[in-house]
C-alpha cells in the first residue's frame, strides 16, 4: 500500500493562513508595543500572549509569542538560546495542540498544553539524552522482545519498534540483504535527502502518539522503518522531505524459508521509487513493487538454495479468467477498480509485460516525462496531491511506448496463462 503525508501540506496550510489570506496578527497594546518578559522555571507551565516573552529561570533561554493568527488558531512563536534563535508553531484544535518546528531544538523540549483565545500555556525542559540503538547479537538463533520502544541502526537502515516486538538477532543484515537485491533489481538508490524537522515530528506522533526516538537520524539519513502491531504495511515517501514506511511484527519473520516475508521488500520498494521519482496510479505503483517483489524473492530462493514457490496465488497477484480483455483493458486502468485489492494482479502482470516489452528500464525511464505532466495537473488543479493521475499515466504510456498498448497488454495476458487463476 502506498500513501504519502509530508510537511508540505503543513506548510502550505501555515504560508496560505498566514499570508495568501492576508490575514493579520492580533495585534500588541497600541500604547505600549514593548516586549517585556517574566521569569518561570524549567518544567512549570506558563501563559504567554502576544508579543510577551517568558525567561526560563537560571538559563539563557526565553520563549516569545511573536504573532497570533485568531482565524487559523495559529501561534507563531520564537525560542532563544543565547544568541541562537528556533522558530515553531502552536496549532489549536479541537483535539488540543500541535507542535510544529522548523529545525530541531538540541537542548530543549516544548510541550504545548491548552489554547484559550489570546493565552497559549506551554512547559519547557530540558532535554535528555539521545536514545541509543539496542544493541543485538547478528545470529539467528537469538531471539528477542522489545521491553519499551526500542531502535535497531545498520549502516542503511533503522527499525523504529514497538513495545513487545518479537525479532531474530539477524533482522538487519537480512533487510540490508534485501535492500541491496531491490537496489539492484529497481536501479534506485537510497540516498540522503533533505528533511524538514516538523515532519519527522509528525510522522512519529501519528504512529506512537509520541517522540520516543527524538532525537534519532532527525535529517533522516537512513531508510526509517517504524514496526508496530495492528497496522497494514504502507510507505510514506516523497523526494526531499520526511520518508519511511511501517511493517508489524509478523514481517520480521526473516528466518522462516517456508513463508517467505515480503512485506519489506514490497514497501521498500515504494520507498525507493517515490523518495527518487514521480508517484503514478495506484496500478502502476503496486505493479512495480509487486514486479520487483517476486524477481527478488525468487533471486533469494536461488541464492539460499530453497525450493522454488509460486508466489502468484499466494500473494493473491493473479487475474481472473476474463477479467482483463481487448475491450476492457484500458478503462480498468483509468477507473483503478472499485474493489482496490485488484489493483495488485493488474499491476503486476503490466509491470511485467511493459519490463518484457520495453526493457528494465520501462518504468524509471517515465520519471521526467511524468514529472511534467503532474505539475501540468497541480497547475490546473486536476488533482490536489502528489500522485499522476490515471488519465495522466495512460496519456503518457500511448506516448511513451504505444497508442494501443492496453489492447497489446491483453493480448501478451493470452499467451501467459500464469498470469490468470481459473478461480
């Protein structure tokens, strides 16, 4: 599954309130604009109102409320250390208050606890240590349990878990295993990138509902991988900001040759195709993962020596006897199916079709193009989000390859039939 949530929405949201509204802040006194400053200690809540700057006691360090946006429920705030300057924003929601920063805050932490109107109560601390990788043995036969949230750090990849996550001592040298064979396979790279603070932020509170790892690879320099129960694997990854994708405990099982895991081969995938390029329909995002999921798979059966498996079924990644035709062919591919778990079995026999057809570089070799095209979409405000729309992949695909290359598709499904489940 493949779904994105950025920083950029939120800044859009902060720049548009702020300013392409017009909107203005409530103002100070009209007869006295002088900041002026009372002291509280660390860890005690404070009110503060605009244009007022509380002093933490015994520390160079104050908080200013700069303006307040009373449409937006928007607080523009300043924390200074020294001669050091960190500009955040408080959000009042129904729900309470979030925190979003522009860069990260090295000392100190900020909790924002109510709004009313003008008032905004907030509590500064110190911050504490980093928290350290835990450390593993690198072997199969041990085996371990997350007591409290707990990372695991290789030289590309973080595993940010749970509480009570189950894993073999070797969970990382297998994924680096299987990031090196899908780098390979996809022709991707994984490479650094630039990340906003705020959307690390985040993205971490939406899975925990909380900052456990603060702190941690905050300019995410490598691939972060959150592991928590109760969710259905998916990636969030854009090129040049906050990316990582989340598995659960069940795809940790890397040791078990019966039940091959694929989960994050699958999603790392997606990582690698979104954070390096465009993000096209949902058909040909899943049909690339799948694509480059099987052939890795298959190269790791090959490498172990392990029986050879038909992951087809398995997967649920076949057609149904006629569900694809000549006549109908082009017109699954816009509509996308009502029925979203079909969109895997399509895209995995395109994929596949369209990598046999014109070569391994079929689908990587449509990022400029696509690049376009999307921005053409924004612009015009077909869409509202990051993803080339179906309309604007099958224009592409006529171009790019072929004016009948749905129809040439239907016709490839013919002569494979292991492509097509008779149930």
């Amino acid at each position: 599954m493949f779904k994105r949530i950025t920083s950029f929405i939120i800044t859009l949201i902060l720049i548009i309130s702020a300013v392409g509204m017009g909107l203005k802040p409530i103002p100070a006194n009209a007869k006295n604009n002088k900041v002026s400053a009372h002291k509280v200690a660390f860890n005690k809540k404070f009110c503060i109102k605009p244009k007022k700057t509380i002093k933490i006691k015994k520390s160079n360090v104050s908080v200013t409320l700069d303006n307040y946006y009373k449409k937006t429920g928007y607080y523009d705030l300043t924390l200074k250390d020294k001669k050091k300057k960190y500009h955040f924003v408080v959000a009042s929601r129904d729900e309470g208050c979030e925190l979003y920063y522009e860069k990260y805050i090295p000392n100190y932490k900020i909790k924002a606890i109510k709004a009313s109107g003008k008032k905004l109560y907030l509590k500064v601390s110190k911050r504490k240590n980093i928290p350290k990788a835990m450390s593993i043995s690198g072997k199969a036969s041990d085996h371990y349990e997350t007591k409290k949230y707990e990372y695991l750090e290789s030289d590309n990849i973080i595993l940010f878990m749970d509480k009570g996550i189950k894993f073999d001592g070797n969970i990382l040298s297998k994924f680096e295993e299987q990031l090196k064979e899908v780098e390979k396979l996809t022709g991707l790279k994984h490479t650094k990138h630039r990340c906003t603070y705020g959307s690390y932020c985040n993205n971490q509170q939406y899975i925990f509902g909380d900052l456990p790892f603060d702190g941690v690879d905050i300019k995410n320099t490598k691939i972060h991988v959150y592991v928590k129960n109760d969710i259905h694997p998916h990636c969030f990854a854009i090129p040049n900001d906050y990316s990582y994708f989340l598995i659960n405990e069940m795809d940790l099982d890397v040791n078990n040759n019966d039940e091959l895991c694929n989960a994050f081969i699958h999603e790392c995938i997606h990582y690698l195709h979104t954070s390096n390029g465009t993000s096209f329909n949902s058909i040909m995002n899943e049909g690339f993962a799948a694509y480059n999921e099987i052939r890795a798979l298959r190269n790791y059966q090959k490498a172990h020596n392990i029986e050879d498996t038909e992951f087809y079924e398995r997967f649920g990644y076949t057609l149904k006897k006629g569900e694809v035709t000549e006549a109908n062919a082009e017109s699954l591919f816009l509509k996308e199916y009502t029925n979203t778990e079909r969109v895997y079995p399509y895209g995995f026999a395109f994929m596949t079709y369209l990598h046999e057809t014109y070569g391994e570089k079929a689908f990587t070799n449509l990022f400029s193009a696509a690049k376009i095209i999307l921005k053409k979409e924004v612009k015009n405000q077909e869409i509202n989000h990051n993803d080339l729309s179906s309309k604007g992949c099958a224009k592409l695909l006529k171009k790019k390859y072929s004016k009948t290359i749905f129809k040439d598709f239907a016709k490839w499904l013919n002569n494979n039939p292991q492509f097509i489940s008779e149930y």
